[in-house]
C-alpha cells in the first residue's frame, strides 16, 4: 500500500465550510493558482511515429484544462511559462524564459492563442532552443508571477513538463540552485509536479535528477507514475493535479478510552449543472444585483432579524421559539465520527443507499500520528473484510447519522497513475424511520421459469464493463459547445457523440435472438411491440374502478390502531390515511400527513 504523504498532492489541504455537509451544497471560495512550465528544448519538438510532438502535446494539455476551467471553476488563475527558448519575455529579465500567458483567469484569448500554436507548431520553433537555460530561473519566474497575482490565491501549483531527466547534467552549480528553489518553493506554498514525458528513444529515469528534487511529496517515489508518451495518458495525469479536492469538513474519529485520529471528509461525486443565468439591465447591459426583504403583511413594515420569531404547529396551538432554543435543539453533542462497533461487509445491503457517499482520509494537521492510525485500521478491515460502523455528526447544528465506514485498497493502472486512492467510503445509512415496506399485490402476475431463465439469457448477453467516466452528460456538453462556438466565433460547434443512445445494432447482433424469444414468451400471440403499437384502452370506468377497488383494499388490509399504537403512522401512505379519517369522519387540522397522524392519534387517545 502506498504511503499516505503521497495522497496529500492528490487531495491536498482541508478547507472548513459552515454549510451544510450535502455532495452539492458545498462552496469554495478559494481561487486556484496553476502555472504550465514547459520545456522547449530541441527533443520536445521530435515527432513520435504514433503521436504529436512532445511540445504540442503539453500545449493541447494547457488548452483542455483552460476549457475546463472555464466552465468548472473561471475565478482560477492560469499561466503558460516556457524554458530553454532563444527568445526571452519576463519580467525579472531572466534569459531564455518566455511567458506565453501570464497569470490571469482563463478565457477566449487564451484559449485562441494556444490554438495557434497547436494548429501551427512552427511558431514555437521560432522561439528557438538554447542549451544555456537554467530551471532554477524558470521555477524563479513562476514563483514572482505568484507573488505578483493581485488575487488572493489558495492553492499554487506549477506543472513542469519536460522529456530530459537530467538537466544541468554538466554544471552542479545550476542543480544545486534547482533544488535550492523548489525549496523556496514549498516554503511559500507554492507545490511543484512533475509531467514527465518519455521519448521513443530514451527512457525517462527518475532516479537520474527529480528523485531528490521530489522527495518532499512522498516517503514512497516508486509510487509516482511512470513516463507518459501519448496524450491521452499525459492528460489524464495533468487533470488529476490541475487542482486540489478541498475537504468539506476536518473532523476526527474516536476510537474508545480516549484515542482519536483526524480525518478530512471528501466529496467523490457531485452533481454537473449548468450556470445560472445572469440578469442584466436592458438599458445599459450591466449585472443587476437581487435584494430580498421581508414585509409585514398588515402594515407593509420592513421586518429585521431580529423582528422575526418561529414556532411550530402542535396540537392546534403555535408554539414559539427563541433562535437560542432552536439552536439548543438542533446540536446532539460534539462534531465527529464516534466508533459503534465493526460488522461484516455482506450486512450492507443495496436499499440501504440513502446518498452519495463521502471519503475519508487521515489529516497530520489535526492530530499527529493520524496517518499510522488510519493506514492500521484500514489494513486490518481489508484483512478482515468488516466495516466499521460509527455515529458521524458532520456539523455542530446538524442530526447525526450513522454511517458504515467502507474500506477500499489503493489501485493504479499500467502507468502507475492511482486509479482509486487507499481510505474509507462514509456510507449514510438509513434509521427504522427511513425503511418503508414495499406493497405486494397477490393478484400480480408472476413469470414462470422458462420467461426467467430467458430473461436471465438475455441479461447476460447484454452485459458491459460500465463506467460512469465514459458517459458525458449530453444536455451539458451541447450547452457549452454553443457557448464555446459564440465566444470563438465559430461557424458551428464542434461535433458531439451522444454515448447514452444505445447502440440498438450491437444489442440486435449480441442477443437478438433472444431478445424475440423472449418476447415469445412474454407477449401473447398477435400482440405487436413495434413502433406506432397502442395498447387497448380499458373498458368505460374499469381504470378508476381498479384504483378505487385497489385503495380500499389496501386500506382495509392495515388495521390502523394496530399500527398507531406502535407508532408506525408515519409508515403509512397519505391515501391511506385520508381513506381511515374520511370513513370514521374524523376532522383534521389539514391535510399533510403530520396533521393526519395527529388526528388519528388523538381519536384513539394515543
């Protein structure tokens, strides 16, 4: 298993929110600051048999992470340095350094001007290669661009592209003074990553130079990933480090008797939306800001916080409440995980999902020693294939939970690039309140054992390695291609391939023959399930008939003192108990289901 210090460059630093812990409620403020070095030297221009050249491949990296940034987090700031040219643009005057763009949010110029150098690679050839470059120099410039943003910056980071695993092979002058400023570097924030490149005639070795140079970010540098010499890969590292996953909140893990271990709660996934739209004035085109104020109804009086009070319906009657007591109310004891006990993996069932689940990952900066704890409560729960069951209260005014903390094993592909990171899935699982009983109809019809197997054929025939990384959202990617293609004045945007149409050619070839066997053996003889074919409608009044038939039925298969002594009201569907008070002509409140259970409850003296 690798080493924990490695995920720090993976997910980086916890950022505190005093929202609610929900997969989309959380908002950073933090703006990123990612800076692309590249080495222009004569090698990075030597085209491979399969691929681009080594430059234009970096440069295509830098334009897919602009276009993502713009579209996923446009307060970021992105700048695009080159080294070892004969041209020199900088600031500090250094030679043979040349920024392409300096540190700016990312936006349509950006992109146009990486497209000219993608489209004609001979613009970057005439800024020429020299020999006589010093890295330490370049690392210098970004570190100035940083110092110089006017944006307040979270998170630094620059990205150094390059094939040479040895530079400054001749003159330990210069590689004392790299090592000396990746020194500096960290120091200040600012974290240095290495894209290194693999050339068709050398093979990148880490041990030559960047070893020592990137000790610093793992105890384990086996666990860097290897050399990449296609794009594809390249990109796929590049987008793993463009930006830091923020934690949504730093907690801990009580373990019994005193003994706890700090954790940074992650959110895998979270849900893609479009931007909302933004309001302008149809006189001069500005942003228009909204201000909402609360009226009293009676005298039209402006309300302030402090003017207004809440209270909640009981018993007929309002019952007030100060803002002090609904805060008492809401908070059950300190924030954290609080250890239950440990259950086999097989107890968690699939209708135990309640929402996505979060990750969690040990954090040195809220108790020392964290990462030696987690790393030996993870080993031990894959060794014994159990998981560990705890009450987790994420915020200080939030309900607790109970969680199962599910473990998960380190995963890398071929290149070494971790696929799937080493720490525990938090599962939310659901309270006796939340488990409702699926309704069974006795008269449904049920399929024999020939219709199963057959289905079962049909099932297996048609059966794929799915992942959700191979399916872009479609509504979202024809969005921001017709932007795209406004703001860079396109004739028309580029072409997309919508992945969730099935591919009905491939179904018919894999498992047509049983899919009509199995309609066979379903469908009546005569019964047609191609296109334009209706079903025939039931007879005058039979649906509502049935339904009413089926609502009664349901109702009087509950006896509903039964279920209100024990305190299951709230399992019961609202039908169901409006059907109870209609016919025993009990008068409610209203007509939501806590008024109907207080009814109920009332009539039976409970």
């Amino acid at each position: 298993m690798a080493a924990f210090g490695s995920w720090v460059s993976h997910f980086g630093d916890d950022v505190d929110d005093e929202g609610e812990l929900e997969s989309a409620g959380v908002q950073f403020s933090q703006k990123d600051g990612l800076i692309f070095l590249i080495d222009c030297s004569k090698s990075m221009f030597i085209k491979s048999e399969e691929e681009d050249t080594p430059f234009k491949r970096c440069i295509r990296c830098a334009k897919c992470v602009t276009q993502n940034k713009i579209i996923a987090s446009e307060r970021d700031m992105l700048g695009v340095v080159l080294y070892a040219t004969n041209e020199t643009k900088n600031p500090c005057d250094f030679k043979h350094i040349y920024i392409l763009q300096s540190l700016e949010q990312p936006g349509v110029p950006a992109i146009i001007c990486l497209d000219e150098y993608i489209n004609d690679e001979s613009k970057g050839k005439a800024l020429g290669h020299s020999d006589i470059y010093s890295l330490g120099e370049a690392l210098w410039a970004c570190q100035d661009m940083f110092s110089n943003s006017k944006a307040k910056l979270g998170n630094k980071r620059i990205l150094l592209f390059t094939d040479n695993d040895d530079p400054h092979a001749k003159d330990k002058s210069l590689q004392k003074q790299v090592k000396s400023k990746v020194a500096d570097l960290e120091g200040t924030g600012i974290e240095l990553q290495l894209m290194h490149i693999e050339r068709d005639d050398k093979k990148f070795d880490i041990e030559t130079f960047y070893k020592d140079l990137l000790a610093h970010e793992s105890d384990e540098i086996t666990a860097m990933a290897s050399a990449s010499n296609k794009f594809d890969d390249l990109l796929t590292r590049v987008r793993s480090k463009e930006h830091k996953k923020r934690a949504m909140v730093r907690t801990c893990i009580s373990l019994g008797g005193g003994l706890k271990l700090g954790v940074g709660v992650y959110n895998l996934v979270s849900s893609c939306v479009k931007q909302s739209a933004v309001k302008l004035s149809r006189e001069k085109n500005e942003e228009l800001k909204s201000k909402r104020n609360i009226i009293l109804q009676d005298t039209g009086e402006a309300l302030m916080p402090h003017d207004i009070k809440k209270y909640v319906l009981f018993g007929g009657k309002k019952i007030g409440l100060e803002t002090d007591e609904i805060t008492e109310i809401k908070q059950f004891g300190e924030p954290g995980f609080t250890l239950m006990g440990f259950k086999p993996l097989s107890f968690l069932q699939k209708d135990h999902f309640l929402r996505s689940a979060n990750f969690i990952y040990p954090d040195e900066k809220t108790i020392k020693g964290s990462t030696t704890l987690f790393t030996a409560l993870l080993e031990k729960c894959l060794e014994k294939t159990v998981m560990a069951i705890c009450k987790f209260i994420s915020r200080r005014n939030l309900p607790p939970m109970f969680v199962a903390l599910v473990p998960q094993a380190e995963e890398t592909d071929q290149g070494k690039v971790q696929v799937t990171p080493p720490g525990f899935h938090v599962v939310y699982l659901p309270f006796a309140d939340d488990i409702r009983e699926t309704p069974c109809d006795q008269h449904m019809p049920r399929a024999n054992m020939d219709q199963i197997d057959k289905a079962k054929e049909v099932i297996k025939r048609l059966q794929f390695s799915f992942s959700s990384e191979n399916f872009e959202n479609p509504v979202l990617q024809h969005h921001y291609r017709n932007i795209e293609a406004l703001a860079l004045e396109l004739d028309e945007p580029d072409e997309m391939t919508d992945y969730t149409v099935p591919d009905e050619e491939r179904m018919k070839s894999r498992a047509g023959k049983q899919i009509s066997e199995f309609q066979d053996l379903i469908f009546p003889e005569g019964y047609s399930t191609g296109p334009g074919s209706k079903r025939k409608a039931p007879a005058a009044g039979g649906g509502a008939a049935f339904k009413r038939t089926k609502t009664e039925t349901t109702s009087a298969d509950v006896d509903i003192k039964t279920e209100a002594m024990a305190n299951r009201l709230g399992k019961l569907t609202v039908s169901v108990l409006k059907d109870f008070i209609k016919k025993t002509k009990i008068s409610a409140n209203g007509t939501k289901k806590a008024d109907l259970i207080e009814a109920i409850n009332e009539h039976f003296d409970i």
